[in-house]
C-alpha cells in the first residue's frame, strides 16, 4: 500500500464487500478483489480470505442454527482438493496473470447469474461445487459465485449460515494451503490487521441492510459495481488504463 488514498479505496472496498458477505452469505472476493488487485495485487488472495474468515466467523457464531449441516458437509468434502488445487494454481502464475484470472472469474460469475441457472443442491453438485469454490477462492479468494448457485433458492438465515459455515472452513483451508506455498507474508497480515475495523463495520451495516434494503436489489448492485470493478482491472492490466 503506497498512499493515504490507495488505503483509503481498498477501505471502502472491503466496508461495502463486508456489509455484502454478511447480508446474503458471500461477495467479499467478488466485489472487492477487482479493486484491492488495482491498488494492491499483494493483497489478493491472502488478506481478503483471512477478512473473510473473519466475517464468516461473526455470521456463523450469530445464525448457526440455520445451518444446513448437511449440505454444507458435501460441499466440504469437495472444497478439499478444489483448495489443493487453488494454492498450486497460484503459485504458478504470475500476478499480472492472476489479476486477469480474477477479472475473468467475477465475469462468469456475473454471468451465470445473470442467465438464471438454478442448479439443484443434489450431493453430486454440492460437491463439484465445493471443488470448484475451492479452486476459485484459494487462487483468486473469489469462491462466492459457485455455492449460491445451488443455495441461491435458500433465503435469509438459511442462505447466509449455510454459505459462511462453507466458507468458514474452506477459508481456513485456504489460509493454511496459502501459508504453506508461501503467499501470505507479513505485508497481507499486517494489512489484515488493519483493515479489521473496516470489515467489523460493514458487518454491523449489514444488519441494518437486512432490514432496510430488497435483498433482491442489493444483490444487483454488487453484481453491477463488480462487473465494473473487473472490467477496469482489465483495461488496467492490459495497459490500456
């Protein structure tokens, strides 16, 4: 982080991604990565999965009686080689092609949900879900997209318990895998620190958007402001910018 603005841009970032996660279960990857990978690229994944972490932890610890044990245990099973994977993955690239990846990813995502594909939460795709989040999220820390489509039709409580509970473990799983090809260092933990109280207030805001804002429209607005988000890290990446 080289300035006051650039920490101030990946503040913002992570307060509204964080009142997003806690509101509908993910979206801290998904909306702020694109912009934390213009400021900062050594941030993602490391520093984003560990505010995640955190996150989850807060969600679980407040609705974990809505869990779906179940569900999220199938998930699991295939979040283990997905995070296996996530961490080779990124250690093998560099970042100005991880910073593509990541644009790339938030694309599809946005994608997929626009086109409406609902598919069931059968175990076969909860697991290949979980693997592919696990890809996903421990090379980009932009897993989100993968699990609500087959828990996008649980709502409230239900949605967002299920998904950090998910994410919860995964998250760890990643941090650990992370930590052992060494792409977390004192620079994303010193960051992570710093940025906590940016995390724990968008949370606090999003028990208030739970009550205020059409869960609908909200989930739009992310999806927007992350498709412009991914399309100025690429113009950026590109040189174009």
């Amino acid at each position: 982080m080289t300035s006051v603005l650039g920490f101030a841009v990946v503040a913002i970032a992570v307060l509204f991604a964080s009142c997003l996660q806690g509101s509908i279960g993910f979206g801290m990857g998904m909306l702020a990565a694109p912009v934390v990978a213009v400021v900062d690229p050594a941030l993602v994944p490391g520093t984003l999965i560990m505010l995640a972490t955190l996150l989850t932890l807060m969600v679980v610890i407040k609705e974990r009686g809505a869990i779906d044990v179940a569900g999220a245990g199938w998930a699991l099973l295939g979040r283990v080689p997905g995070t296996i994977a996530g961490a080779l993955l990124l250690a093998a690239i560099p970042e100005h092609t991880l910073a593509i990846l990541i644009a790339l990813v938030v694309l599809g995502g946005v994608a997929v949900t626009g086109l409406g594909w609902v598919p069931a939460p059968r175990r076969r795709n909860l697991v290949l879900a979980g693997a592919t989040s696990g890809v996903l999220g421990t090379a980009t820390s932009i897993g989100g997209p993968p699990m609500a489509l087959v828990w996008q039709r649980s709502e409230g409580p239900k949605l967002r318990a299920t998904m950090s509970s998910f994410f919860l473990i995964g998250s760890l799983m990643s941090i650990a895998m992370l930590a052992l090809t060494g792409a977390i260092d004192r620079h994303t933990v010193a960051m992570f620190g710093v940025l906590i109280p940016a995390a724990v207030l968008g949370y606090v805001l999003s028990r208030y958007a739970n009550r205020i804002l059409n869960p609908i429209r909200q989930r739009w607005t992310a999806i927007t402001v992350s498709m412009i988000g991914a399309v100025v890290l690429i113009i950026q990446q590109t040189g174009l910018l």
